[in-house]
C-alpha cells in the first residue's frame, strides 16, 4: 500500500491508515492543536543560534564548534530537509578551516517550541554522527527521550500544512 502522504512513507500500513482516517473525519488539525498548543519565542537567527549552542554545551560540549545557525527561507520540504548541518571548506591564512552551519527551514518559526526542539536535536547529532544509523538515533534520543514521537508528530504537522495549504 502507498500512503498520499510523503512524509508518512515509511511508517507501518496500521499508522499510516490511522492519519488516512484523521484526516478523512477532518481531526488531523485538531489533533496537533491539542497536542501542541503553543509557539516559540525563538523568531531571529540571532536566537536560534544562543538557542542552539545551549543544547549543544549541554549534550555535546566535545562536539565542534557551530559557526553559523539561522533559519533558511530556500530549504525544500519537497527533498525533506527540515534543517541542514554543513561544513563549509575556506582558506584562512596557510590554512583550511571547515565552518560548521545548521540552517533550519523557515516554516519554523511558526512552529510548536517541540518541533523546534526536535529538528535543532537532529541537526546537532551530525556533528558527532554523519549519518542516520543506530547511533545516531540513539543520541538523539539521549538530547530527547521522545524523540521518536516527536519526528513522527512533526511528520503529521508537515502533512497538515500541505492539505490546508
């Protein structure tokens, strides 16, 4: 069976049915809104950097030090990248130095704090794991013991903004 719902590919027939019947009784939106209520206050890049390095010094003080965060209006939810960590390679003096950046998508900013929460605990995992295996998960989930939950709740959020859009 093949879900209408991009973001909702990979989870079980069983959910993927359960979202199908949501969003056919038209509960989808009220489910998110009771279950996330509220905004965050985290609206300039100048935020969401001091919000960041805060989780960073917290869950990974020996990870590498983030140059650049802020929130990227040009991010394609259609390649699925909420957010994106980089490393950009300069010259500075004889020397190469990488700059590590992590944009999040704009759409962000009108978010529930937990979405936000989730996709910067994403983000910061690939300075120590590049990619999503076991391990990285498994720090994910030490930054956020619900993470699982949230990723799958953001996923429906996702899916809401596209049938109300």
């Amino acid at each position: 069976m093949t879900t209408p719902f991009k973001y909702l590919q990979h989870y079980p027939p069983h959910l993927q049915q359960q979202v199908m019947q949501m969003v056919a009784e038209g509960r989808l939106g009220d489910y998110l809104s009771k279950r996330y209520p509220g905004r965050h206050q985290v609206q300039s890049d100048k935020a969401l950097y001091g919000y960041t390095l805060e989780l960073k010094q917290e869950y990974l003080r020996s990870a590498p030090a983030i140059d650049k965060v802020l929130y990227d209006n040009r991010l394609d939810l259609t390649h699925r990248a909420l957010g994106l960590h980089t490393a950009i390679s300069r010259v500075q003096g004889g020397k190469l130095k990488a700059k590590k950046e992590i944009r999040v998508a704009a759409l962000f900013k009108e978010a529930a704090p937990e979405f936000l929460n989730m996709i910067v605990v994403h983000e910061l995992a690939h300075l120590k794991e590049a990619e999503h295996n076991k391990a990285f998960y498994k720090l994910c989930q030490h930054m956020l013991p619900d993470y699982h939950q949230l990723e799958f709740d953001l996923r429906l959020y996702l899916t809401w903004r596209e049938l109300v859009a």
